[in-house]
C-alpha cells in the first residue's frame, strides 16, 4: 500500500464525511476517493491543494451538500494540514 494512500484514507476514514461507515458501510467504503485524492497530490502539494484535492474528489463521488458544514472547502484545510504534515 503507497504511504500517500495510507494517509489519506486514515483521514478520509476518521473524519467520515457522510457518516457512512458511522451508519455500518464497510471499511473501504471510501478506498476509491482515497485512492483518487492520493493521486492528486504529492509530498509537495500546498495545503491548500490537498484540501482542493479533497474537495473536488468527495463533491464529484457523492454529490453536492453545500448545506452540510463537513462538506465546505474551508473545513477541509486542516485536515489537509493533517495529511500533509505526515507525507512530508
């Protein structure tokens, strides 16, 4: 398993966004957007660019919550602050 991979899927998990594995979906529930958002980054990605990253692949895969706070780009700034500080 590639680390970036390991380390985004750890926060995708955790953070749940759509409460799904909270609602009992299996535990890869979210290992292809985990996948997709590793493949867009690099250890020199900005913050800024992983939380996009996050952003772009979680909208895309389950559509459009804006009305859901966990879904706003600007909560995803820390914790592509998380991921980033590990694959650096």
């Amino acid at each position: 398993m590639d680390y970036t991979y390991s380390v985004v899927k750890k926060y995708i998990d955790k953070y749940d966004f759509y409460k799904l594995l909270a609602l009992g979906a299996p535990r890869d529930e979210y290992d292809i957007e985990s996948h997709k958002i590793s493949g867009l980054i690099t250890c020199d990605s900005t913050t800024d660019e992983i939380a996009r990253a996050i952003y772009k692949v979680m909208h895309k895969a389950f559509g459009d919550i804006s009305d859901n706070v966990a879904m706003k780009y600007d909560y995803f700034l820390g914790i592509a602050g998380k991921i980033r500080y590990e694959i650096v």
